[in-house]
C-alpha cells in the first residue's frame, strides 16, 4: 500500500510517499530519500488517552498545602 503526500518533506519540500515494509510504516522523500519511521496507531492511540487522562486530572496545590502567611 502506497499513499503520497505532495510537498509534505520536512526537510527538502519534496513529495513524500507512506509505506510499509518488515519493520513498520515509514515514510520517504521522493526527491532527497529522507526516511522517516512512523508510529504504530495503536501506541499513539495510547499515548493519546493518557495524555488526556492527565489533563482531566486536576491538582489543587492551595487546598493540598497551606502556605505559611
């Protein structure tokens, strides 16, 4: 499976094309072979629900800790 992502190179600007081999889904310039790994969907969809665990969790350092006057 190929999929291309026009001018989307980070560091020449040129086309770069998604792919995935053996070792997982890359990506790859076109015009200067700059090769990038990608992450699994999985392992960011995880990070990502963490992530958001974190920020629902809210810490209330005055009411925890009072603070000589």
């Amino acid at each position: 499976m190929l999929r291309w992502c026009l001018k989307a190179c980070p560091r020449c600007g040129g086309d770069v094309y998604i792919n995935k081999d053996t070792d997982g889904w890359f990506e790859q310039c076109l015009q200067c072979s700059d090769r990038r790994e990608l992450k699994d969907l999985a392992v960011l969809k995880k990070q990502t629900e963490t992530a958001a665990l974190d920020k629902s969790i809210r810490w209330d350092i005055d009411d925890e800790v009072s603070m000589p006057s």
